[in-house]
C-alpha cells in the first residue's frame, strides 16, 4: 500500500512552474498595457512636435510679411505725378499697380534730378511679389517724362496666397471712400489719395497652420505736395 502524501500542496491546472504565482493572461494583460502606455506617449511626442513646427511655420510666414510689407509702403508713399492735374498712377488693380515715384531720387546739393521713376508692382504666376523699376529716358524734357529704357527687376518675396476676395490693394479718395471697380479708370485713378496694401502669406505645408495676414494704410503724401505746387 503506497504511502499517503498528506500536506502535498495542489497544483492548479494552467499555472506553470517557476513562474512565481504570474500566469500567462496575466504576462499577456501587462504586454498589452505597457503597448497602450507607449502609444500614448508617442503620440504626445508626435503633437508636440507638430505644435512646435507649426508655431515655427507661423514665424517664418511673419516675418515674410514683413519685409513684403515693409518694401511695399515705403515705394507707394513716395508716388508722386509727373504735373498737376494727372494721375500718379498708370495701373491700380488688385494684384498689380503701376505709378511714378521719386524712388532713389537724388535732390538737392546741385545735384540734376533724373526724374520720377516708373514702378510696376506685381504678383506673379507662381506667388512671388516683384517689382520692377524703369528710369526715365535721357532726353525726356520734365514734365513730359517717357520709359522706354529697360527695367531693373527685383525680387521682393514669396508666398503670396491672397485668396480671390482679398486683393492685395484697394484705394482710396480724399474723403476716406473706396474707388472701384478695379483696375480704376483715368478719373478715378486721379482721385486716389491712399492704397490699402493687403498681404496673407502661407508658405508650402502640410501642416494645418492657416495664412498669416497683414494689413497697412498707405496715405500718399506726395500728391498734395506735387498738386500744390503747380498751382
């Protein structure tokens, strides 16, 4: 008769030994939740990280608007007419505009003035503000200035993205009223006494970052100056 093993502990079906008392669900349960944790903190990384590029992206399109801004308002304050009683402006649209300025004009000291310069502010077909500048021929006879030479073009900024209903530039009369509809006629090119300049910028992204806009009044002091003058 075999002897009686009392007191011998039970062993429970499914447990495996050596595995001190931790079965198989159990390892499976703490995979999986140290799985889910590790997604979690990725995930966190990840929308930081897209946060700080899209804060960097929003920086760089600011400063892009500024200096496009800066350049813009500088040029259109010093337009000026060629005499009393005529436009300063050749072309007023919403994109593109066209005026006489006394950009880079030497005055005083003796020094013989070579005339208003002819600007042409534009935006091409691939998003980029340009301007481009024509002196006056040499044998213009003031007032009756005349381009004909070449025109020394110059790349101003990129990543124009004004959408179709906000142009770039809206003018404005005396009495602070809007002038339309663009581009302005003769008359109401006349009347033009300051331009609204307009600017979103977005540079190329796959980032949700939305345009980044500016907007500037320039008052044209040139105008008054040139119409008193000749009268």
């Amino acid at each position: 008769m075999a002897p009686s093993r009392i007191g011998a502990p039970a062993v429970t079906p499914g447990r495996c030994r050596g595995a001190a008392g931790q079965t198989l669900f159990e390892s499976i349960t703490v995979v999986l939740l140290l799985g889910l944790v590790l997604g979690v903190v990725y995930q966190g990384i990840g929308s930081v990280g897209r946060a700080i590029d899209g804060t960097d992206r929003r920086l760089q399109n600011l400063d892009e608007a500024r200096v496009l801004m800066a350049v813009l308002t500088k040029d259109l304050r010093t337009a000026t007419r060629l005499q009393a009683g005529t436009a300063a402006f050749a072309l007023a649209a919403d994109r593109e505009v066209i005026f006489y300025a006394n950009l880079n004009n030497p005055a005083g000291g003796g020094v013989v003035q070579s005339g208003p310069r002819r600007v042409r502010i534009h935006v091409d077909g691939n998003d980029q503000l340009i301007e481009e500048v024509t002196k006056p021929d040499t044998t213009s006879v003031p007032p009756n200035y005349t381009y004909t030479g070449p025109a020394t073009r110059r790349f101003v900024g990129r990543y124009v993205a004004n959408p179709p209903d906000r142009p770039i530039f809206r003018y404005f009369d005396v009495n602070g009223d809007e002038l339309g509809p663009t581009p302005l006629d003769a008359d109401r090119r006349l009347a033009i006494r300051s331009v609204r300049v307009t600017l979103s910028i977005r540079r190329a992204t796959t980032l949700p970052v939305a345009h980044t806009t500016l907007v500037y009044v320039v008052r044209l002091p040139n105008l008054d100056y040139q119409e008193a003058i000749g009268g």
